[in-house]
C-alpha cells in the first residue's frame, strides 16, 4: 500500500483516523498501523477504505498517482445528505 496517497486522501477528505476506521468498520490503531507502513490491509479492508474514498485499489497501492477532486466532493455532499435525512427522520 502506498501509505502516502492513503494519508493525502484522507487528509483531503477531511476525516480523522478514527471516522474512516469506523467508516470500515475497523479499530483506530489498525487504521494508523495502516497509514504508517506497519501493517498491510487484507484484500476485503483495501476494497472498503476504496469504496470509503470512492478511488480505485491502484491508487491505495501506488499504481495510480492522481485522485478525482470530484469524487471528494460527491463524497461530501453524500454526508450532508446523509446528516439531513437523519435529521429529519429523527
């Protein structure tokens, strides 16, 4: 995994370790292991942090350089969708 595109995304998504290791449904200190190099995902975790950031496994793993500004966009508004409706059936 290229831990440098996994921080840059994050980071440009705005999102703590610990939102998008709930987001995927694993521990905070897998995440930053994760993101330092110390450990390596298993096939089923990189397709969810993908499907998280909305960008392919060849840029979690270097193959790709570049990450659509667009999808990060998508992905916030998705959130504040999100948030309105549990607003509003709350």
């Amino acid at each position: 995994m290229n831990t440098d595109n996994l921080k840059a995304i994050r980071k440009k998504s705005g999102k703590t370790q610990k939102e998008v290791a709930e987001g995927i449904g694993i521990g905070q200190g897998t995440y930053k292991n994760y993101e330092t190099g110390a450990r390596e995902p298993n096939n089923a975790t990189l397709v969810a942090i993908a499907n998280y950031f909305d960008v392919t496994t060849d840029y979690l793993l270097g193959r790709e350089q570049t990450v659509s500004t667009e999808s990060l966009k998508l992905n916030k508004i998705k959130e504040h969708i999100n948030a309105i409706n549990d607003i509003l059936n709350d």
